[in-house]
C-alpha cells in the first residue's frame, strides 16, 4: 500500500504525539519531527502533540531537588520547591517549539497551561495526575488545520501549577479525542524483549492482555523483562487503549512517519485486540499477492538477484492455493507458499516468503511462520525445507529450529537448483534450511 493510501485512510483522524527528553533539546530532532508533522497536517491529519520535559531538566530535578521515582508507579516524584524549575523548562520548550513551528511555516495554537485539569496523586508530592481536558478547545484547534500544542503539567482548582507527566498526560488526551493514534517518541525502536536465542528482539506488535503478560514477566535471574523508562510508555498504552485509541505506537524520534506508512513499522503497535490473521488466499486476494511479491523485488544480493525468486502473475495465480497470507486489518503484509517435494514423501518446499519492507525477521514473519509450521505439522507433513540468501530471513529460520544442513539428495538437489539464478560472487550466501515437523526442532 502505498503512502498516499494511508494518508487517505487516516485523513481526518486524530494523531497525539508525545515527546520529551532529547526531542525537546535538540533542535535538529525536534526540526525532523515537526517537518513529520506538517506532512500529516497536509494530508488532512489533525496532529496534537504533547511535549515533557527535557532530560537536562530532570537529571537537575533529582540532583537539586532530590526528585525521585515512585517505587510502585515509576513516576518522578516532584518536591513543591522544583516546581518554579519545571515552570521555567515549560516556557523554554513552548518558546522554541512556536519558533520552529513559524520557521516550518506550520499552522499552530499553544495551549495554556489551564486546558488540563491537575489534583495531586496521594505520596506523590507535586506530581499530580490529569482530572480534566478541556477537549473542546483542543478540538477547535485541531478542526482548523492547526497544530495543538499541549504541555505537561497543569493546574489544580485553586489555578496552582503541580507536575503532569507528559506521557500519562498523552495518554488522557488520546482517550478524551477518541484518537485513531497515541504515538509515544523515544531514542529506540519500540519495545524489545529476550529473544529465544539469547540477546533482545523488537517486539512488533502486541495486544492488550499480550502486554499485561509482558509486564508480569521476568527474566532467568527473576528481573522483570520490562522496566525503567519502558515503564510509563507501557502503561500509557495499556490506558489509551483501554480508553478507546485505535493504536498505540512507541517508534523512534526519528522513524515516525516510517511507522505509520508502511505495513509493517519500525517499532510496537498495540492494539486493544488482536488484529492479525493467518489464513490461506483466495482468488480475490491474487492482485494484493501480485502487489506485495513485485515490492518484494526491491531487495536484492550485493549483484542484483532478488531474494524473492521472480514469478509471473500467472505463477503466482497457480500457486494461490498453496499460499498462505498474513493481514492485518485486511491488508495483506505477508506471504508464503509450500509445495510438495516429488521425491521426498511428506516433505513441503517453502517458498516466496515475503513480509512487506523486507522485515522477515520481525515479529511478523516470525507469527507467520510458526503459524504456517504449524499448520503443516497438523497436515501430516513431516520436514520442511526452505532456502534463502536474505540474512533477515536466515536468522528467523535460525531462531525456529531451522537448521542449515542439506544432508540428503533431495535437499542438496533443490539447493543445487536454487543457486542457479544466483551470481557466482553470491551462491555462497544461498542456505537450505531444513524444519523437523516431527519434533517441532530443526534437524
């Protein structure tokens, strides 16, 4: 799908967008994300964003003022004396995000500090927690074509400042707006958890009660596997979309438009419910299967061969039957094939797997291929081979029990048939990787 379909389908929805620490103090991260922003507003998106505070600030809270975090909330807790300090950090950011704004050329309206209703959180000193949102007056802005700027923090009945975190207070917002998205900005790319093998891995996508899990799990020294500044991002998600927001990303400063505008984004989506689907393809799906392999094309070896192997839409028709798909939200965003190897009884072949911006390796080729592993171990399939020279699609097949080894005829002879098309210079890439459907382990 390309941009111009999703700005189409998001025009006239309500993007809140989070930002604070570095995005807030360096200028050029914060140039990069309003130019993002002035692309959506020019689409038709209406865009509020809701700003925090900068890291020197709170490095300074806690160093002069002895802020702390609250053991059970993981909130800064804000001593009354540092509230002149974060006063002054507000105007600097609302001073130098109007600056930005006029030299963007970017339509906006700054929001007083009374458009959010604050009272104090019981053992949280001056932080306090939103009681009300004066949503109308952000609409108006919003309908206009404008750009809403909220800051964090706000004002208690008696029109006294207490500190708001500008994430929980994000999260209020999208709720209150009925938001299509919460978009929540940090250094990284989302949330990454222990990986099979070892290391971290992106998580891509999650639900609800996937990420109500998620923080209730530890590691193998018993550390939960979600904590420190993950924290607050997490249960902003789970509140917004609790309350009603479509989706919630967490993606990079600097990869925000590439999380909206492709199928499947750079960092963690959650969703109130599960929203992806594995099923076998129709006939109706053979242009969206014909869309998604001719993208796939873009990415080649180091000498110019495509890993996908090039197929006419005639082949691809003929292979519909045996293709399984993977959407999400009607939209296709991966695939693959299986045939029977002739001379291998209850062997399959795998093969045109594709997951759109080449993200093979993502948790998205990773649910499709547990999913289609599984399924052929329910159809009384016994191995499963497949063979690629994409180091994305390597390293799935490695983390799922695929194992590298050609040790038969047959598998030596489909490997022999797949280097083929190969340069000489990229052959030595190609791999056969071979799945025991047996043990559900490679072999």
């Amino acid at each position: 799908m390309s941009s111009n379909l999703y700005y189409c389908q998001f025009a006239g929805r309500i993007f809140v967008i989070q930002v604070e620490n570095e995005a807030v103090e360096n200028t050029a991260i914060a140039y990069a994300i309003l130019r993002e922003v002035r692309e959506l507003l020019g689409h038709g998106i209406r865009v509020a964003i809701v700003f925090g505070k900068g890291g020197r600030c709170e490095e300074q809270m806690r160093a002069q003022f002895s802020a702390r975090l609250h053991p059970e909330t993981n909130r800064l807790v804000i001593p009354e004396k540092a509230l002149p300090r974060l006063v002054e950090e507000r105007r600097r950011i609302v001073a130098e995000l109007a600056e930005l704004c006029r030299a963007e050329n970017i339509p906006h309206q700054l929001l007083p500090e009374s458009t959010i209703g604050a009272e104090r959180r019981i053992g949280h000193e001056s932080t306090g927690m939103t009681a009300t949102i004066d949503l109308a007056a952000i609409r108006r802005v919003v309908d206009r074509g404008q750009l809403a700027i909220i800051g964090f923090g706000g004002t208690d009945e008696h029109g006294r400042f207490l500190h708001v975190p500008a994430v929980s207070l994000a999260a209020d917002l999208a709720a209150g707006l009925q938001a299509q998205k919460l978009l929540l900005l940090m250094p990284g790319d989302g949330i990454h958890v222990p990986g099979r093998k070892g290391g971290r891995q992106r998580l891509s996508f999650a639900d609800f009660d996937e990420l109500l899990c998620l923080l209730q799990r530890t590691d193998v020294d018993g550390r939960p596997i979600l904590s420190g500044t993950i924290l607050p991002k997490v249960h902003a998600a789970l509140r917004a979309v609790a309350g009603g927001v479509a989706q919630v990303h967490i993606v990079s400063y600097a990869r925000l438009l590439d999380e909206i505008l492709t199928r499947t984004g750079v960092g963690t989506m959650i969703e109130r419910h599960q929203t992806h689907q594995v099923d076998y393809a129709q006939s109706s799906d053979l242009d969206a299967v014909e869309q998604l392999y001719l993208e796939a094309q873009r990415f080649t070896t180091r000498c110019g061969t495509p890993y996908v192997k090039p197929r006419s839409r005639a082949e691809l028709e003929r292979l519909l039957p045996s293709t399984l798909l993977l959407e999400h939200r009607d939209v296709v965003i991966g695939m693959l094939h299986a045939t029977a190897v002739p001379d291998a009884e209850g062997a399959l072949l795998i093969g045109g797997f594709v997951i759109a911006e080449n993200h093979q390796d993502s948790q998205h080729g990773q649910l499709l291929l547990c999913e289609a592993l599984s399924r052929f171990r329910e159809q009384g399939y016994r191995e499963a081979a497949a063979i690629t020279a994409s180091d994305r699609a390597k390293r799935l097949f490695d983390r799922h029990g695929g194992r590298p080894e050609p040790d038969r005829p047959w598998q030596k002879r489909l490997l022999q048939d797949a280097i083929a098309r190969y340069q000489p210079e990229d052959r030595g890439q190609v791999k056969l990787f071979h799945f025991d459907l047996r043990t559900g382990n490679g072999r």
